[in-house]
C-alpha cells in the first residue's frame, strides 16, 4: 500500500477538483491510500453518491482556512490547523504516509516542507522540477525553478542527479541527457558557477551530461533534464508557459476579427484544441519537490480535477519506484562535497 | 549629417544584405552618411546598376574574414583587417563617425566595443536591450540581456536608466513603466540582489518603476522596460523567442497532418502570415548595446536587409536624439555611487 496525504482546500478550484481526483485515483491504483485534509463534513458532503472503496479513504479534518495573500511564514506560525499545514505535520510524523500533495500556495509549501520535512541522506538543497512538454512528443523536466535563487555548483550538480533519476524512474526515459541552462552552448560560457558546475556535471558518472543548452532550445526536444539555478530556472519556465498562452491568446482574438479566418478556424477546431491542450501544462502534472525525505507534489494553483490526479500520480509513482533511495544511493558517492 | 558604419560582412545573409539595406537606407534618411566596412571590390561590384546618393557612402577596405567558431578574443586579436574590427577603430578614432552597425558574431563584438570605445560618462557597465513585441501592439525593451552575467544593484538601476531614456527617445514611449524582472511580484521576493535593487529603483525619481514583474507577463503589454541581470535577462528574451518558433514550426507541421486542415489554413493564410510577422524579431530591429560613448547596434546573425534597415534606423535614432548625452545628464546625479 502507498498512503499519500492530498491538501484539499489548495487550489483555485476548491475541494471539489481534489475530491473528484481523490475518487478517479482510488480506481485507478488498486495499492493506493488517501487521506484527504481539509474540513471533514465539507469533504463528506462532496463525496456523497460517489462510489469508491471507503477502506482506503481516511479525513484529516483541518478547519482552518489559508487566505490568498498571506505570508508564508505567517501560513506556517498561524495557520497550523489549515489543510495544508496539518498534511505537513501528518506526512512528518506518520511513517505510513509516503507522499504529499497540495494544489495550495508554493511559497508556504515549500518553506514547510523545507522546514518541517528532513532532507534525503547528502542533499543539500531540495529543489523544485516542473515538466514542460517537447515539440517531439516527449518531456523535459527543469531543477531548479525556484526553490533555491542561490545555489553552488555542488547543488547543481545535486539538482542533475535528481531530476535525472526522476525523469527516468517516474517518466521512463532512458539515459536521460542533462543540460546545464547558460547563455552560449560552449563550455566556457556564462559566470563562474556555470562554468564550475559545467566541470563538476562532466565529471559526474551517473548522469549523461550533454552539455550547455540555450534557453531558445528548452522545447526542441534535445534535453530530457535542464539543469538551473531556481531564479533563472523560474524564469525559463515561466516565460516558456506565459509566451505560449499569450500566442494562443492572440491566434484566438485574431481569428475572431474576421468572418473567413472563423470559418477557416471552424474547419480547424480539432488541431486548435490539441495545440491547447498540448501547452496546457494541467496535463502534465504538478512540480515535484526533489531531495526531500518524503515525497511531496505541488500542483498548479489552476489545477483541476485531472491535473490532481496526474499530481497523485506523480507522487504514487515517485514513491513505487523508491525515488528517493535510489537519489541517496548516488548522491552519498559524493558525500566529500561541502556537507 | 549622421555618419554610421556598418561592418558588411557579419551576418548569415553577407553583404548582399548589407549592401541593399544600406541603398534603402540612404534614400530613406536624408543626412546619413554611410561607411561601408569589408572588402571593397566586392562591395563596389554588389553596389552596381544601384541608384544612391554616392557623395553620402564611403568604403572602409577590410578584407579579411572572421569564421563562426572563432572566440572573441581571438577575433579581436588576429581579426585586426576583418570588417567588424576595422569599423570599430574606425569607429573609436574617427570623431566624425557616431555609431556603428554589425550583425556579426556577439560576443566579439561586445568585446571589441567594451575594450576599444569608452563608456558613457558615469557608466559602470554597458548593457544589452533588445525589443521584443507585444501583444497590444506595443514594444518592451529588455535591459540587460547578455552583456554582464553578473551585476549589482546599481548596475540594475543604471540599466534602469538606460533603457528607460532609449524606449522614450528611440521609440517615442511616455514615461516608460520600469519593471524588475524576478521570481513574483512582492517587492521582498528574489534574493538580495533583487530586493536591494528594487528600493533603489523605486528610489529613482528619473524612472517610472513600477515594481516585480514575473517572467510570464513580458508579452502582456503592461511594461515597457524589464531590467535584468545578464543571464536572467538572456534566458528571458532567448525562450520568448525560442518558445514562439517552436510553436508556429509546430502548427505549421500540425496543419500539414490533414487535409481539411490545410483548407482551414489556406482561408486563414493571411493571418498566418500576420502570426509569423509579428514574431519575427527581424521586423523589430537589433539589440542596442546602451552606454558605451558611440552608438553601437547589434543586428541578430540572420537579419536580412530589412533587418539590418532597422537596425541603420536604430542607430540613426538613437544618434539623432542625443540619447547618450541625456543618459550622462541623469546618471551624473547618481554618481557618488561606487564608480
């Protein structure tokens, strides 16, 4: 059995999206636990004509609310009846609970995941790794987008090693190749860190480090890993998600401006919808936290019901392929490194 | 009279591209001279059956040629007759000559610039700022974009400056709104660096700062200036681009896979086209590099000749304006800051 905690009153759309996932997860894998956090007879209300195996359900009933704007220091001091921060507690203290997964604010998840939850053995700084989706079909997964603004080449190499057995484990890719973000592709490119952590990730065994990649290159297909640090590695990501939502956006006002181009867009009603789900980023799951002693998932505050359950997916199978042994096993090879 | 040279030989196109952008812009511009920097003959037999002001355009023989693999140092030390290094002697001893234009290799020419013309008075450090489009149909210029990988909060603030005067004379934007480009919106996100720059912006009566921006609202239209370091700011303009190509190569494949998907496209072809146009930064001119004492504009490698037009406009504009002798006059005010 694999028992993961899942935060229910995170995201914009409320219980009900977490609930529904909670409901689609429990058919989907038969060795799946939840406890579902959040205020209990709301959660009970939701699940009503539902049809589901209630063994495997239990309720962490958490009263408290978690306001949009709040800090998340304040989160963790005052809020420690909110479904967010008692999952955290449950997930630290329940050595049955394997996985979190919260759909709620990053910012007060990861400062109590980072405070509240151990480290793997060796990791010096857990980090955050979205997916983003490739123009071949396949994934890339970016460590660090924003955990950590400051790091060391030691840490990047850590995030390398991570985000490459993730991507392996979870996402089946072989010999993942890992790419360093920089500002030229040569080795000598980019400040000291880069060029320090361009030496370090060659000389790292366990990895299939293919070298420096240009940020224009994230969606070629070329790199299953992008290695950065967590302010340019957020900045990556978010660029790539807000300029394919604007484009869509302008492609959807343009064709509206004309009668031909709706008729013609009429014809092309399927492929516009693929192009938006394709660049939905709900279809490919949340961000996992890497490097942390217990599996945690952060979904999109937008997240619904589907993207929930690829959320307890992710951490499912996080947990199944015994992610976080396997991080240990190599990471403690190189343990000599400014521990 | 504004006199311009322009290195001929740099960019994909050759100086095919050179030459006619030059013709067009000679008769576009009334008071421009030209210089043109590369191998005469060849420039001569290109200029032939042409239709130009002759009295207005010079040569500069450089005959020797720069490779693609070649480091900018290298460049700059055996390259001393190629037509990038003869244009910024040139451009360096020559008081009558004001700017110069090159789509030739970056970081050679950021090297040449920065080592061969001064600063501006009061300048630590030369910036980057590149033009990207809209999507209200206005422009953001992104300072810096690549020239200093790594900076402090007064560079921030002097690139603040900078690209805040440039888009007000260059581009005739009012009181440009001045964002800082980082992980979210609160002034206290991001690391030191960006905290400490974003009170000194906001000290900073010369510039209309108007807070955090998160890398997913560049296209949004509500800023007309980002300010960044180096990398940060390479990897924002660099996946904007990147991002927007690979999704029309994307939809252009897409539209190929069907056949009432080609008729949907064929009614539509107009606006694709438009799409296309309106992402391709050639239609935007080059990246400026802001405060070194003479104008230099950097076109991108595959600028054809409209491209390299824009970037003669560019310079042309920027000379015309004085932009250099009004960024003095503020950063003077500030220069009991680390110089």
């Amino acid at each position: 059995m694999i028992k993961i905690v899942l935060d229910c009153f995170g995201g914009d759309h409320g219980p009900e999206a977490n609930v529904e996932a909670a409901v689609a997860a429990l058919s989907l894998f038969p060795d799946l636990q939840l406890v579902l956090s959040g205020d209990e007879p709301v959660l009970r209300k939701l699940l009503e004509g539902k049809e589901y195996d209630g063994g495997r359900l239990e309720f962490l009933h958490a009263p408290q609310v978690i306001g949009c704007d709040e800090r998340p220091t304040d989160v963790i001091r005052l809020k420690r009846d909110s479904s967010m921060i008692k999952a955290i507690r449950l997930l630290r203290d329940d050595d049955s609970v394997a996985a979190m997964v919260s759909t709620g604010s990053t910012g007060a998840l990861v400062a109590a995941a980072l405070t509240r939850i151990g480290r793997l053995q060796g990791i010096i700084r857990p980090a955050f790794c979205p997916i983003l989706p490739t123009m071949n079909g396949g994934l890339v997964g970016i460590c660090d987008s924003g955990a950590n603004v400051e790091v060391t080449p030691e840490h990047l190499r850590q995030f390398a090693v991570m985000a490459s057995l993730y991507m392996e484990n979870v996402y089946g890719v072989q010999k993942p190749r890992v790419a360093l973000l920089n500002v030229g592709k040569e080795a000598e490119k980019g400040d000291e860190l880069r060029q320090t952590a361009y030496k370090l990730l060659s000389e790292t065994a366990e990895i299939n480090f293919v070298g420096n990649m240009e940020s224009r290159d994230l969606l070629s297909g070329n790199y299953d890993v992008v290695v950065a640090d967590g302010f340019s590695g957020n900045v990556l990501v978010k660029t790539t998600e807000g300029t394919a939502l604007e484009l869509l956006k302008k492609l959807k006002k343009d064709i509206y401006s004309k009668f031909i181009y709706k008729i013609g867009a009429a014809l092309m009603a399927k492929m516009f919808r693929d192009e938006k789900d394709f660049m939905n980023y709900q279809n490919y799951g949340g961000s996992v936290l890497l490097g942390t002693s217990k599996v945690v998932v952060k979904g999109h505050g937008s997240s619904k019901s589907t993207a929930v359950l690829k959320c307890i997916e992710q951490a499912y199978k996080m947990q199944l392929s015994d992610l976080g042994g396997k991080i240990e096993e190599v990471i403690c090879r190189y343990d000599h490194y400014e521990l």
